[in-house]
C-alpha cells in the first residue's frame, strides 16, 4: 500500500532552509558583521582599547552561548527525529524543519533588541556619543545574558521533561473530550501538565495550528506552580466536521519573562479526534423510468401486485392461482396467469459503493478544497443504507478508507445490519479523498444476483460501468451545485473588518495585545484562506466545464440515476429518466 501522510506536515524546504541559515547568521555573526562594518566605516581608534575587554567578553559569553546551543539542538533534534522516524515520516524537509524549529531560540522581541543595540553601537560611532554606545551595552549584555541563562537552565530543564514523558506522575497529557462525536458537536481539547518542570522567571508555552477544516489554533500557558502538582488548561474546538484527525506533536516553548527568547522542547503531545458523519434522511422523489424489467433498488415496490401494467404467460405449478385470467384461459385453451411488472417486496443483496476517486494532479492537490463535498456524498450514503436496511435489504458498504494504522488507504466492506448504525458511521468518518482505488475495483465482489448502489461526485469522467448485465442505480452529487457561486476573493476576506477594506490598515483584526495581531499570524492566515480560496476556484473551473456530462454519461447507459439535492434538514434524490437523461 502507498503511504499517505497524516498529522502536521513540514513546512516546505524554500522555507525552512533559508531559516536555518539566518537564525545561524543573526545569533552567532551578525554582531561581528557589524564590528566589521564600523570598523571599516568609522573611526574606531578612540575605542581600539578596549578590544581585549572584547575578545574576554566574546571569550565568556559569546562562545558557551553558541556551544550550549548547538548542544541543546543536537539533543533536542535527535529526539524528534526518531519521533518521526517511528512513524515513518521523517525526510529532508521533516529534518529541516526540526533543525529551523529548535534554532527559533530568539523571539521578535529578542530581535529587535540585538538589533536596535547594534544600531545604536553604529550611531555611538557615528555621532560619537558615548551615552548611546552604554545603552547598546547594556543592551548586548543584556541580550546574550539572558539567552546563555536560557540555553543553559533549558539543558537541564527540557531532560528532565523529556525523561517524564509517558509517565503517569509527571509529563504532559493530551485528550480530546470526547474523543468520539458527532459532525458540529461540541469537543474541547485538554492539556494536562502533571508537576512539569518550570524555572522561576520562565513560562511553559504550547502552540499548536489544528487541521484546516477545524478552524482552531492551540494556545496555552503555565508557570512554576506546574511543578508542583497538576495544571489544566482547556479549549474549545471552533469546528468539528467530519473525518479522522491526528493532532499533534504540539509545539512546547520555553519563554523568558522579558520575552527575549524560546527553547522549544521535543513534543510527544499527541491525541486523535474522529467525527463520525450524522445519519440524515433521505427523500426519494420522481424515482427514474429505466428501460430494465426490474425496478431500480432506491424505488420502494408495492407489497400487493397491480392492474395497471401486466404481461401474460401460461401457468406453471407453484404460481398463484388467483392472477389466472379465466377469460383469456378459455380463449387459448391453456391457463394463463397475470405476471404484474410491479414486483412484490422481496429481501435483495445491494452492494452499496461510496465513490472517494479523484486522479493525480492538480484536482487531487486542490481536494482539501471539496472536502464538503465528500462529507454530503458521505451522508447520502449513509442515509441510503438506512432506508435499505428498514426495507429488509442485504446491504454490504463498500468504501476505500483509512487503515487502522491511520497511514494507508485501504478497501473495506461492512456488512449494514439494523442497530449498527455506529458501525457505518465509523466507516464513513474515515473516507477522504484518494486517487489509488477507482469504482471498478470496489466493485469486483459484485456477483450476478446483487445489485449496486454507486453515490458519486465526480469532478473528472463518470465512474467505470460494472459488469455487463448487472443492474446499477447510480446516485450523483453535481460538484458544480455543490461549490455553488464564486467565494469571496481571499483578499477581501483578509481585509474584511468592521468599517470597511480600508479600516484594516488603521485596525488590528484581534483585541489589543492579542498574539493573532503579529505580522508573522497575520500572513499565516492569510496563507491559508489564499489555499482554500485557490483550491475552490480551480475545482469549480473543472466542475464548470463538465457541468451535466457526468449525469449524461450514466442516463445513457440505461441505469437508474439520481440527483442529489441538498436541504436543512435532509437529502433528497431525484431521478433522472434512464434513457433520455431527462426528468422522469
């Protein structure tokens, strides 16, 4: 099987791998960059004495800063890379990202301080003011001070964390409650810090950016009293649609009460949400007329047989005696007995297929986008097997899903019995989209004897017929309807405030003080509403341009088809005429 990714991926390698180069520039040469230039710039002979007092304090500081760090790297990387190695998603972009991940010691703040003393050593020269070159020592020492503190006591710190984990009286325990719920459910994620190690003057920070479709960001803090005892700290999720979300590592800082720096930690802050898709009613109206003597399997038969339309064969033993015309009987001279095109309820076995294809390329990079799509193909599936098995049907559910290692995609069958609801549902909480099984290859156990039902929204060509002769019923969610008008470009989305565009370049998105307000969130959300945005726009150029051929393509194959039509409160399937593709 091909392996699919799951939980948090990298950041790409034309983001990570020029991060690693700056944070190594700014924290360990940036300064001797700019010794450089003012030596080279300026006149520097009133202060050439004091360069052996610039060589100790390079000697003293400088180097146990930049030999602690590149400890606590080593140590901390090596970590999480066999974090990742376990579970077979390590490669060079993961490395990368580990190495940028653990080298983000200094925060903005701590940036601006390295640098605002570096330029105010530059305007000391310059103006030869000795009042600013004392304020940019002070701000120097003040800065590698506080960072040889943190790198050193984050040593020891993070081992002992790390030795904790996994133990039940100490470490960090991470729970979604419940860890099982419906679609739009209330689920709250939990944190719970049992006597982790805080140093005084220092705060434990764990951060956290949820799949996309939940609309949550992790965010919490405690102090030194966590190591005292227990600490909890809860959060709402935002959203919770269907599917299977692997959350975490967590991202865990820890941050100096001057917010100058942050040593992340290897995180082992894992947890699992499963949404399971609710079970919504489905209408049938207008069922199709088909050119098959059966009647398609979504159409309820009349228990009793009509008058209406009947075609006339001679009596065999065992057939009733009370559909004999005695009229044409005595005409003929040989009993015949009304044969009612209307069939009586009868126990049938349906193979129910749940279509999740989409070929590789462009389409399949932009299914994050169509993933509302899934869920309705998913609930009408759903609600079809419900409405068959009340019937008395035998319905098997087939499905290409998500293994339970979370990691392949693989076929499954569920036989559909009453009171198994849960059962479906499960299933159906693990479908996403996929490009390695098409609908001829979950139908390969269809037999002559069983019927299919195919729910399908197909972006690219119709879905492959089965097997000559047997009967189809296929039920079609237009991709077209469902993505519905253009979006909002992501630009006004991003820009949109109270006020109007324009307010946003006087306004703050968030209340005052708020970490979502910094320019580095701000342009990570707009990243992610420009994807969503991106994606939407090119699957509704294909839905656009194969806008009723899909449907076309199955009428013409003589089967039933039906049409999905979304409402509130339930689903609705209206059916197209077999041969014509019109309305029936």
């Amino acid at each position: 099987m091909k392996r699919v990714a799951v939980g948090a991926p990298p950041r790409p390698i034309w983001l990570t791998l020029p991060g690693v180069f700056l944070q190594l520039f700014g924290m360990f040469l940036l300064p001797f960059v700019v010794g450089l230039a003012a030596a080279v710039f300026f006149d520097v002979a009133e202060v050439a004495e004091t360069f052996p007092a610039l060589m100790s304090f390079t000697a003293l500081i400088l180097l146990p800063v930049s030999l602690a760090q590149v400890v606590g790297l080593g140590v901390k990387s090596f970590r999480e890379m066999a974090f990742h190695w376990k579970r077979k998603t390590l490669g060079p972009s993961r490395v990368l990202d580990v190495l940028y991940t653990h080298l983000q010691v200094i925060t903005g703040r701590g940036w601006s301080l390295l640098f605002m003393s570096l330029m105010l050593v530059l305007a000391s020269l310059s103006w030869r003011w000795a009042s600013l070159g004392l304020m940019a020592t002070i701000g120097l020492f003040l800065f590698y001070m506080v960072v040889g503190w943190t790198v050193f006591t984050s040593t020891f710190f993070v081992r002992t964390f790390e030795s904790g984990i996994g133990r039940a009286q100490s470490g960090i325990e991470r729970q979604i409650q419940p860890a099982v719920c419906l679609a739009g459910a209330q689920a709250e994620e939990v944190f719970l810090f049992r006597r982790t190690p805080v140093p005084w003057g220092y705060s434990l920070l764990v951060e956290e950016t949820l799949p996309a479709r939940l609309k949550t960001e992790s965010r919490y803090q405690v102090g030194p009293a966590a190591r005292g005892g227990e600490l909890e700290r809860r959060g709402r999720l935002r959203a919770t649609p269907r599917g299977v979300y692997l959350l975490g590592p967590a991202q865990l800082w820890y941050s100096d009460a001057l917010g100058i720096t942050r040593i992340s930690v290897a995180s082992l802050a894992t947890a699992e949400l499963k949404v399971l898709p609710r079970i919504r009613p489905v209408e049938v109206i207008e069922p199709p007329r088909t050119n098959r003597m059966s009647p398609d399997v979504l159409t309820r038969p009349h228990r009793f047989a009509t008058d209406d339309h009947f075609r006339f064969s001679e009596y065999a033993p065992g057939d009733d005696t009370r559909r004999i015309h005695w009229r044409l009987s005595m005409k003929t001279g040989a009993l015949q007995v009304r044969r009612p095109e209307t069939r009586e309820v009868h126990k049938r076995d349906i193979l129910l297929v749940i279509d999740s294809y989409i070929p590789k390329g462009h389409v399949l990079d932009a299914a994050h986008g169509a993933d509302d799509i899934l869920d309705a193909v998913v609930e009408a599936a759903l609600g079809i097997t419900r409405a068959l098995v009340e019937d008395g049907n035998r319905v098997i559910l087939v499905a290409a899903a998500l293994a339970p290692d979370n990691r392949t995609m693989e076929i499954e069958q569920l036989q559909a019995k009453k009171g198994g609801a849960t059962r479906w549902q499960d299933l159906g909480a693990r479908i996403r989209w996929q490009s390695e099984h098409d609908v001829s290859e979950l139908m390969e156990s269809l037999g002559e004897n069983v019927h299919a039902v195919v729910v399908t929204a197909r972006f690219t060509a119709s879905p492959p017929s089965p097997k000559e002769g047997l009967s189809t019923t296929w039920v079609f969610l237009d991709p077209a309807e469902a993505l519905g008008k253009p979006d909002k470009h992501w630009l006004l989305d991003v820009l949109d405030r109270p006020g109007g565009p324009l307010m946003a370049i006087f306004t703050r998105p968030h209340p005052v003080g708020s970490e979502e307000n910094t320019i580095a969130r701000r342009l990570k959300s707009g990243w992610a509403k420009y994807r969503l945005w991106r994606a939407r726009k090119v699957l509704r150029a294909i839905a656009s341009r194969r806008s009723g051929a899909t449907q076309r393509e199955l009428a013409s194959r003589g089967d039933a088809v039906y049409r999905i039509e979304r409402t509130a409160t339930h689903l609705r399937l209206r059916g197209l005429a077999g041969g014509t593709g019109g309305l029936g």
